[in-house]
C-alpha cells in the first residue's frame, strides 16, 4: 500500500544514513517495527526528498535540531556520519554545533561536540584545526 | 506525622513500581532521604490513589511524560515496569510511546522504545507483533 | 498519489479534532501547506487510527505529551477540545494534567491547566468539583 | 575595553539582525545592559562572523535551534527576519522549519511557522506556493 | 486531615509569593482546587520551610530553574516577586537570571530579562546601573 | 589579542571548577578548541568575575540551572565539585537540587541527586544526615 513511500525513503535513508540508519531500523524490528517503517516513510520518504533544501542543509538543520533537544547522542551520531556522507565537512559539523552556543549554552553543545569526537575519530578524520594546532 | 500519608504513599508504590521503585528510594537514603520520602508521600501517597483516573490510566500519562521529556531512562525503565504491573499490555505501552512522535519527534520516542524493549527482554516479554513478524 | 493516507486522516482530524484541527490546516495553506497535509497524512492518517489504542487512550497520551512539551497552549487547545470530543470526562482530563506534576513539576501543569479552564469555559462545561466546591 | 569585539558584534548585529536586534539591546539598557552588551559582544562579535559557516549556513542553524527550543517566538521573530536579510528565500526558512518535524515533532514547527507567517505579511512577502496554490 | 501542612504552607505561600501567589490559588478553586491544594502542601508546606536553605537562596534556585525551563513566565512573574518580598535586591535577581546564559543560553535569559523589567516597574523600583546609566 | 579576558577566565576557571574543567577543556582540543576558549572567555572570563552574586550563589544558581535542563550528567559533576570548592556544603548542594522539585519534577532531581552522590563518594563526603541516619 504505502510501497512508494517506503522506496523512496529506504533508498534516502541508505544515501543518507547509510549502515547507521538501517541498524536502528533492524533494532526496531521486534519491537515496534511500525516505527521503524515511519522513520522510513515520512522523515527518508516525505521530509528528505522535498525540494527547498539540499542534503547539506538538511543535515545542517537535522544537527542543530539535536544538538538542541538534548539527550539525543544515539541520534546524533547517526546524523553527523549522514551529515559527513552528504558532504558537510568536519570544520561545518563543528562550527554547527559551535553556533548554538548562543541559543541553547554551553552544555548541550558540549555533549554533541564529544559525540563527533567520537564519530570522526571512528571514521580517522582529523581535523585540520587539529593539524595546525598539533605543530605549536 | 506523616505517617498516614506515607504509608499509603510505600503500599502503592509496592503495588506500581514494585522492586523498581522501592530500589530508588533505598539509593537516595544516604543522599537525600527526603527525596525517596517525598516521592512516597507526594507522588504515591498523594497523587497515585486519587480517583478520576485508574492505574492503567495514570501509567500511560506517565510514561508519555516520561518519553517526552527525554533524558528520564532510569525513570522510564522503572514505570515501563509498572505499567506492565498494573495490567497495561506491552503493545499499548509501545503504542503509547509511538503516538508521541506526532507531538515530541522521533528521537525521544526511539530512546523510549529502547528502554521499553530492554524491560520486555528482562521480563521475558515477547511482543506478538514480533511473533508474526518473525514468522514472515 | 496520497489520497487514501490523506482522506483517512481528514476524517480522523475531523472526528478528532474538529474546527480546532481544520483551522490549524487552513491557516497553514498559505505559508507551509505542506505542514498542514502531513499533519493530516501522517499524525491522523497513519498514527491516530492504529489500533493498540482507543482514541481516549490516545488523547490522555497526546494531553500528557504536550503538557510537558510546555509552551504548546494552542496545541493543548485544540487537544482539549479534542479529548472532549472522543468522549474524556471534564474530570479525566484535568485529572491527567495533574498527574503529570511528579514528573514535569508544577508551572508547565499549571499552564495547561489554565488552557483547560478556557476551554471548559468556552464549551459551557462546569466541574463537578466545581459545583459542590461552590456549595460550601 | 572590549571596544573591538564590541564594534564587530555591533556591525554584524545591525548587518544580520538590522533594528529588531538592536530593538532588543535598547530595551536592555534599562534593566540588564551587560546582558544586551554580551549578546553583541559573544554573540555577535565572537560567534557571527566566524569563518566555518556562512551567514545563510548560520540562520539556518539558529532557526532551527529557536524552533526547536520552543517559547522562543521573539527571537525566532528577529532571526527570521535576520534570514530573510542575509538571503535566505522565505521558500528555504518555511522549509528549515518544516525540516524539524521529524525531530521536534509538529507542535514547535507550528508555532515557528506562525511566526514566519507574521513576518513575512509584515514585509510584505506572499510565498511562491500561496500563488500558485490560490490558482487552484 | 492535611490541615498542619497546609496551614504551615499557606503561611509560606503568604510569606513568599504574596497576593501573586494566592491569586494563582484562587484562580484554580474552579477547575483543579487540588493542584492549588498541592502547591500550598507540597511546594510551600514541604519544600520551603525547610532547613539548608534560606528563603533567599531558594528563590535563586526557583527563578535560575523557571529561566532554565521556558514558557513559564507566568510563574516567573510571581517568583520574581517573591525574590524581592525576600529580601533579594533587584540586582540579584537580574544577575541570577544574566548567570544562567552559559547554560541556557540567550533566549531563555532574554524571555526571564523582560518579566523581570516588568515586575520592577510595577513596583516602581529602577535598577541602581539604570540611575547611573541615565547620567551618561 | 583576548589575553585578557582568557587569562582572567582561566584562572577563575581554576578557582571554581578546579581540575574538572581543565579535563573539559583539554579534551576540546582537537575536536572544537576555540569552544574550549569561549568558556573560558565568556562563562568563566566574562560572567562568573561579576559583582552582583557571589561565587556560592552562583553555584547555586548553576546547579539548579543544570539540574533543570536534563541530560547534563558531565556538566552537573564538574559544577557540584566546584559548588564545593567555593564553599557550599553538601547539604546545601543536597538541598537546592531537591529545591527543584516543583518546578522541574522528580525524574530531574533524581537524576542531579545521583550526580551529587557519585561526586561525594569520588571525595569521600559523607552526608551529616546519613550519620544520624546510620545510627537509627
């Protein structure tokens, strides 16, 4: 019935997501799958695809919407590695998340700037402050 | 003084949160005994016995609270429990927390499903939808 | 394309919600209509008429989520009227709201509480309580 | 003292926030100036102009943390306004917006987009979608 | 039953929040009396007489946890209040709100700045930093 | 050029949070180092020297702040260990966490409470209350 959808969304969560996303739907499979399938139809299938914003701005959006809200770090890691696959480069992650100091403190933008700690490390990035800052 | 209060308060908090409850009140005795002291006299003695609503009733208001508020794991583990114990079946729970993601969003609500589906797997719970989905 | 998810959900709006919910969605028509269908396709189309849950069942959820959402007083009008509508008692209603102070704390109960008194105000409803309250 | 931050805070301030910003730091003076001084300042002077982002990138990010925040109508009032003067299309912040429903749920990305609403009929903008949705 | 808490708490509530307080109090007598019940009981009979803490320093806590909150302004405006009838000097209650910005951020502490104002000025009181402002 | 302000930051970060926000700091530096800067400049350079509160109020106010917010584990150890160091008691910590309360309900308390808990037993603090409280 709602097969179109679906599709649509499972390929954005894939392009988006990628493995993140598809082990969060694979956990939800025995207990509430139906939840999983709406993480798939209506954030991947409706919200994703919409003209208006690129990729980019989206997962701009999506991380400071995290960031925000707080207690989301499982969410949030999923979204900055989408936010690395879409093509937001770690200096942009950062600054991101640096950039709602002003709105919501500091401490929330602590806890989501340790989880892409976390992420970048996983994935060997380095940042390139990092680069130049290791040479003083 | 208040002994009445109390006492009614630690009957119906055995009778909801059972061992859950009764836990975190005994961890707080050394901290802030007034704490567990309160949680017994206010919310289990004063507001849990109150008519207008039954305890089927007064868990699902709980545990949307809960999963709306978000950063509660310990809390939500504790009257998931509860909410079984007091006859709430463990698709209505899980429904539950899914009918908060209109209001709340998906990320409170998949850490809630979480917690949810850890308590069931401690309690041996297995959700039928899961038998159906298991045989496809 | 999505006709069928989009006219199960305006009957469900319509059932649910009433003028509340179509006012909501006429007045989104001319900045995010979008907003306003998935409103309808999602949150009455795909989550309201589940079964798991009867629509009071779903109402004391949705009454407790926003109340601890805070800052949702037009959702929680609309929302009141609603549960209302599905057949909640004046009393279960404010019953709920106050349920949730051992977890949200008093201001956001007091604040939807006062949006229940509008609303009650507005549809001619007086409290029992109200009534022998008055008698002494 | 801090005469240069302060100047550059007060530069970026007019130049994205134009008189609703400095609206705010006037209705300060009276009552907490430093408060009004640090948003310029901190704010402003220190987070703004900042390489990483643009500005566009930023009021993205800012909309995005007030929507989700929530009870934050004036300043989302002011950002939104600040968007549409750094070049931001109305079409990109209702879509920003709209973007958080998956995480915020929709009762915050209705209240901001009620705000967007009000700014845009006070300068004067009717969105792309409303003419050709009133067409049909 | 309850008369020796509340009477001790309404004692408090006169005490600390004054006619603000007691009007809230009244104004719940027809819709939830109980909830009012509970704040005098409860918050005012159990918390606030309470050793650890003096009145002055609870009423930090109180306005620094409602800032911190959100959408709470009504009650702000009564413990704004209550912080003068305590003995918190203007300039206190203004740099309690200020110190919260790392924390929370600049909207919540701008939203708690502006109830603020308006209870001074009810009250006739003008900040000493305004009296030497204005003589520049 | 920000001398100093960061040298006054610093050294007052010293004073307040003592090796627990130094650890904070250090471990922003290959990921968001200037983040690491701006709570040295502005929270700790900029706010915390004021006049108006003294350090002990501002703990207080701090904790509450945190305790209120939720989902700031690593931040309310760092400011309990420092709300020692400036000279609050443990009970005083004990008791503004529980001051909370009503305004934030009791899944947030009991989260700042275990906090508390784990900080006093890394320091070997042993509450008065739970002496007497042992000998009954």
């Amino acid at each position: 019935m709602t097969t179109e959808r679906y599709e649509r969304g499972w390929e954005k969560l894939m392009e988006v997501d990628g493995k993140g996303g598809t082990n969060v739907i694979q956990s939800l499979k025995d207990i509430s799958p139906d939840l999983g399938r709406f993480v798939i139809e209506f954030a991947f299938g409706d919200i994703y695809p919409r003209e208006g914003l690129d990729l980019r701005q989206r997962q701009l959006v999506t991380i400071s919407s995290l960031t925000t809200l707080g207690g989301c770090e499982p969410q949030l890691t999923v979204h900055i590695n989408a936010a690395l696959n879409v093509g937001l480069s770690p200096k942009e992650i950062v600054e991101a998340i640096l950039h709602c100091v002003p709105y919501t403190g500091f401490p929330r933008v602590l806890n989501a700037t340790f989880v892409a700690k976390e992420v970048f490390k996983e994935r060997g990035i380095m940042m390139q402050d990092q680069q130049k800052d290791s040479s003083s």
